[in-house]
C-alpha cells in the first residue's frame, strides 16, 4: 500500500502516465479477448481495459463484484470510454477478495426492481451504488450550504441537547427514556433551546438529529431525521424570516451545484432557481384559490397534501417557482410559541414553505416578552416547571425572534423527485424499522 | 426596527457617523453627570457615554441589566474607551424593559464567586455573559475547522441515526428506550455506521450527540456529548491514522485563530502548536518511562489518569507539544473491532491523544477482514445477527482502515483550561441534570 495511489477523479490530470488506484471492483465482463473492469472509489468510477489474461488474479481468488484491489495501469483518453479516460495494460492486485454475491447487483437496473424492504435492509451496500451514493453526497453538500451561509449571515452554530426533561414542543409522540431512574424525553426539536440562545448569540443554527414517535407511517415522515434549524433576533416580522430561509435556500442549492456537479449528472438531476423573492401568499388567499378552483373549502384551519400538491403546481404555472410561501396559518394550528397577527385576528405571523408541492419548512415570528409566553404556554395547558429555562430567557430579555426548520431528508427527498423520503435517509427509522 | 441596524463589530468602520445599534444593557453606571452604558450584542460589546439625563428613559421604565434597547449615537475613537471606539450622545429606546435582578450578574467577578449548580441552573443568562459565551463561540469554531480541513482531505459528511436496534459498541452504560412496543437503545457512538461508510465514500466524517449514561459523576464526564468521528480507507496503519488527526487538529486551532480573535482576547487564552509531527511513544515505552520515575508500575493495561498527568507533563518539558500520542495499547483494553499490532503479541494498532495530559481522542486502525471481524465479535460475546448490518459491509469487500473520534467538549475544556467540562458544554447532561 506504500505506493502514491491516484484517485478516480485525479485519472484526467495524469495523461500517459502510469498510475495506481485503489478502490472495489464495480463491473467485470469479458467481451472476446478482452476483459473490461469499472474500478469504483470512494469519489467515482473509472474503466479498465486489459487482455482477457489480466482479470486472472481476480478469477483464482474467485473474487466477484465487490472486491476490493489496486490497479496500476496507464491512462489513456478515450471518448468511448466512459467520462472520456481509461486505464490500459491494467495490473490487478487483489487485497480483499469477495466470493459471495451480493444481495442486490448495483447497477441501476437491479437497483429500480428491487423491492424498497429489500433496499433498506441491504443499505450498508445498496448505498454503494454511484446512483445511491450520489443522494447522500448532495445531502452532505445542502449541509454544508445551510452552514456556511449562515456563518456568513452572522449566525454562530450551537448543538443543543436531544436528551430533555419536561415537556418538549408537544407532548405527544415523543420517545421516552429512563434517565438513571428518572423520566426523560428525546428533543422532538431543538426550538425552545435555539430560542434561548438568541438571548446569546441573536443568530444560531444547529444541524442535529431530532426524534419522533410518529405512529403512522407515510412517504414523507420518518421517527429520526435530521433538522437544519435556525433562529435570529431583532427581526420585524414573519416575513423577515422567511427572506433569511431564501436566502438560505439560494446558499444550499449553488453549494450543491458546485460540489456535485458529478453526483447531480450522476441522477440526471437539475437544480431548481431560487428566486430573488420567493412569491407568497397568505393563507386566506391559498383557501380562497383553493375553494375557486374547486380544489377544497374556502374554510379549513390547515392545508390538505392535495391542496399543497395544487398550490405547487399554481406556482410553478403563475411564477414558474418550485417554492411557494404561504403565511399567516390559523393561530389554533401552531404551537404556543408562536407570534400572533398584529392586523388579522386569528391568523399568526408564522408561514410554510411549500417545495413542489409539498411543505418542507415551518418557520415565522416567536413570542419574545415575557409574560406573552407565560399566558400562551398556560393556555396550551403546559406547566410552567416544566419550561423553566426556557422561560428565564425570556424573563431577562428577549428581542423580537423567529426563525425556521427545514427537514434535510425531505429535502432532498422533494429535491431530488424520490419516491419515499426512506430513498433519501442514510438509515431510516420508522414503526418497524430500527436496523440496520 | 425598521432603521438600519450595525453590530457592535462593524462601530470602527463608522467614525464621525451617527448611527443605530441593538443588543442589550450589559452594564450601565453613573459618574457624576455621567452615564455610561455598555451594550451588549450577538457578536461583541460597545460603550455608550452621555449626560446622566441619557438613560431616564431606562430609569422611567425600571429597566436594569439585559433591558433590550436601540440605541443612536455618534462613533468616536477613543483610546481610554474599552475597544478603543464609543458612542457618544447616545439616544436610548426601551424595547423590552428587564425590571428583575438577574439570578447571576454577568461580569466575571460575579461568575467566578458564583457556585457551579447556579451557573448551569441559569445557563440561559449565564452563557450571555462575554466570557461566558466565548467558549461557544470556540466550539463552533472548532467544529467548522474539522469540517473544512476534512472536506479539504476528500472525506464526505454523514449523518448515522441516534436511535439503535441490537448491541451497540459495548453494552454496558446505554440509555434504553421504547421504540414503538420494542427496545432500542441510543447510540453510544457511530462506530459501527461509520466503519459502514467507509464502503460506500471510503473517508467519511460525523458531528453529532453521543449517548453514555455514566453512573459515575466526573469533572470530565457527560452523559451526552458531541463526538467529532472520523473513518478512512486504504490506510497503511493505525500511525497514519494519527497522522490524519494532526492534520485536523491543525485546521481546528487555525480555524478557531481566524475566528474567535476577538474570543480568545476575552478568555485571555492562547493556542497551542500543533508540531508537524506529533510526539508519538508506545504504550511499553510509557509504562517504563512511568516505572523509571517512580510514577507507576512497569506492568499495567492502561494508564491512569495520574499517569496520563505525568506524561502530558514530559512531552510539555521534552518536546515543547501540549500534544503526546501514545500508541499499541493492549488489545484487552480494546473494543472487538480493533486490529491487532502485527508484530507485537497482545499489543493493538491503536492510539490514545493526551492533550495537555488529559485523554482527549482515541483512534487505530480496525478489522477490516470479515472472518477475523465475526471471529472478534464472537470473542466478545456479541450475538452476530445484533450486528448484522455492520457485517453485510464487511462480507461485500472493506479496505484496512481506521479513524478517530474527539470529544468536542472535552477538547474546549482543556484547550481553555476549564476546570469542569460542564462549563465547556451547553447545557450538561450528568446523573443529576436533564434540565435546562
């Protein structure tokens, strides 16, 4: 292994030369007197081409699909080869031989008939398909995005704690756990500890995992996910949160386009604008386009996913906007927190963010004095004990705040068109699912 | 709030100009026909200093410390001005007035007085304090470095789920919970899921919570904690895996420089050199050097945290470095997955990092050959199909690798010098605390 070892997507710099790659044996065939072998790494994929003699080592060890060798061979330019290069005069080595067959070819074809039960239990391999791999390396990218906008934007980064005693957001569908002989909880979110932080840092974002005991299981909804969060201070409205979350959506999406030109070619994926101004509308408008397009009632205190589904494709029809903003969601639907309407009785300043069609972001403006978030979180029937650090933020000194979530999974789930959010979660926790 | 805002960071750049600011009232003082008031915001803190009659409309709404207010006034430079700039005929405007006396007052007199159980009581105001929040300020930084200097070396973010079926590292001291009618356990590190992914992206890296339910209270113990993981293939040994960690250590302080300028002035503290080459001895070498100086027996299958102590202070006396790997620990003392030394009996290809004598990481090289991978597991007792998946990874083809996980808190707390890692943790979790 001492050897200078090149990787796949190094073989366009070393033209002519004579070079080592390291990496699993993606493909084997022989075609006539010659033997083809795709080499995959851990960043792509490169082919090799040799006399049907070359691939022998691998054939007395009985090495298949899967094995792990070097190659040294030397790299030539061929438009017919895949990503315009190949290695010719291949010499294989073979360091971890695999006899046995693997549970699901990677290959796209195997991949598209395989039953999704299948998918999920294999994941420690299936992931190792370039068109599987490739949703993960653009969730590490819209992390990335998330991030580093932020710290551009002045936000500083805190990692909350997921073990919490009390009462969470709600008190329902949460995962219990006994804490050295006390009751304790899995943080459904991190928004009341982001909220106190902004009494910190005014401008906070976490990236961790949060927790659900969701009883029922859809497309779109997992037990475990990972919550891309934000929180600022001083803002003036609902609205001004959701400029930061385009803003933030703008910053994800070129860091994607930038890191995964690859990964993205990869899944044939294309990236959606972001606009300058995401269009927006309040919720009375969508019940109202909803009602006159005979789509649903004029009156309803949520949308329905069909009704979400219609508005999406409203957007994109009148603005040509995968996203739409709709805000000022009935106060009886959002959690005590939440900041009321100045101007529209009954309505919040809180908005969704709906993503072709299906919401992705819950964001808006928080209740910042005191006593505001002491008679709502009364009236929510939540016993004050149970809050106490996340009232004494607010007892000393909280400016105007809001801010939002965006699910990384269902994000790239929506963004990528897959079919369950499952295809887009590294290992997804579900009712019956908690391996591998 | 609709005026233009300036952070306090940005008053240089604005002398001779009248401008607005926000934040709140960290100090406020009389002398003579004099008021001085130090406002507070999310990224540092300024002076303001007018006639005495400035702050009544602080004083007509009972507004003390941590008031949030607007303030308007004229930059000046000012060398006898803490930071050298102040805002003179300063304008005040109550926005949210704080009439109550804060349970800690935020200056470090007050803090360093103030016993442990208040600090971490009232981390929601105590954190605000400058010297305070410095060190979270670090810890982001510190994670962004380890983030950007992995990126730099090719290694691909990942996030593994939190909530585990079946064994997880070891048995003992984990949080069992109720996962919809069956047991589940949060993980106690991404061990295993990182070793997985090594298969699919061969580098690979984690920022996230950890879960161990220690019955045992330390100064340097959590019940959960951030772990920064780190797992590569196609290594040659456990010393290059070392050597990867320098280069991370390297880009966390360098990171936290570029930074945390401003933090590190606050804390009055200094980074450590991270040499080229980190002062490496084995496991048998440390034993003796121990039993030379009369600091512990010349056999033994670990160190103490005594011993740990001594030699921090050797490799600070011999080689100038806050930094000492000590390699081959016995494999007794090892986790099942670990590689043996191929040339010393009983000795494992793994590494401890003393930093400032104090563990701080633990890293090697891992099985990577499936047979001896089952064997091990079966050694330790572990019922295979409990680790099922992490086994498919290793029956379709693993390179050697290995890797290494920091503690994030722990690594704040020695490089601050803390004399408790619950004050380098946001909000701690031990046996006694889940709150706030």
């Amino acid at each position: 292994m001492n050897e200078q070892r090149i990787r796949t997507t190094q073989v366009p710099n070393h033209i002519g030369e004579t070079v080592t790659l390291r990496g699993w044996v993606h493909a084997i065939r022989r075609v006539g007197k010659l033997a083809f072998l795709v080499l995959r790494d851990g960043w792509g994929t490169v082919q090799a081409v040799g006399k049907a003699t070359s691939v022998e080592p691998l054939e007395q060890q009985r090495a298949g699909p899967e094995t792990v060798v070097s190659i040294r061979g030397r790299v030539v330019a061929n438009t017919a080869a895949p990503g315009g290069f190949e290695l010719v005069e291949p010499c294989y080595e073979v360091l971890v031989p695999v006899e046995e067959g693997l549970p699901v070819a990677l290959n796209d074809k195997s991949l598209a008939k395989a039953k999704l039960p299948t998918l999920l239990d294999h994941a420690p391999t299936v992931w190792r398909a370039p068109t599987r791999r490739a949703v993960l390396q653009i969730s590490a990218a819209a992390m990335a995005g998330f991030r580093g906008t932020l710290h551009q934007e002045g936000f500083t980064e805190v990692q909350t704690p997921k073990i919490v005693s009390g009462a969470t957001e709600s008190g329902a569908n949460v995962f219990g756990l006994d804490y050295f002989g006390e009751p304790a909880f899995l943080a459904q979110s991190p928004q009341l500890y982001k909220q106190m932080m902004v009494g910190v840092f005014e401008r906070v974002f976490e990236v961790g995992p949060v927790f659900r005991a969701e009883p029922h299981a859809t497309v779109r909804h997992l037990a475990e996910y990972v919550s891309l969060d934000v929180e600022f201070g001083f803002i003036e409205d609902h609205l001004e949160v959701a400029r930061m979350l385009r803003t933030v959506l703008a910053g994800m999406t070129s860091t994607i386009e930038q890191r995964c030109a690859s990964a993205l070619r990869v899944l044939s994926a294309s990236l959606p604008e972001v606009p300058e101004a995401l269009p927006t509308i309040s919720f009375g408008q969508a019940r109202a386009m909803l009602a006159e397009a005979g789509q649903g009632p004029a009156q309803a205190n949520d949308l329905a996913p069909s009704e979400e589904r219609w508005l999406g494709q409203w957007a994109e029809r009148e603005h040509e906007s995968a996203w739409l903003v709709v805000t000022g969601y009935p106060m009886s639907k959002r959690p005590f927190y939440t900041h009321p309407s100045p101007s529209d009785a009954g309505a919040s300043n809180s908005f969704d963010l709906l993503f072709r069609g299906t919401e992705l972001v819950t964001g808006g403006q928080r209740l910042h004095r005191y006593a505001d978030l002491v008679a709502a979180a009364r009236g929510a029937g939540i016993a004050l004990d149970s809050i106490e650090g996340y009232l004494e933020a607010f007892r000393y000194g909280m400016p105007p705040h809001g801010g939002f979530a965006i699910g990384l999974e269902r994000f790239v789930t929506q963004l990528l068109g897959l079919e369950n959010i499952r295809l887009g979660t590294l290992f997804p926790r579900d009712t019956n699912r908690a391996a591998p």
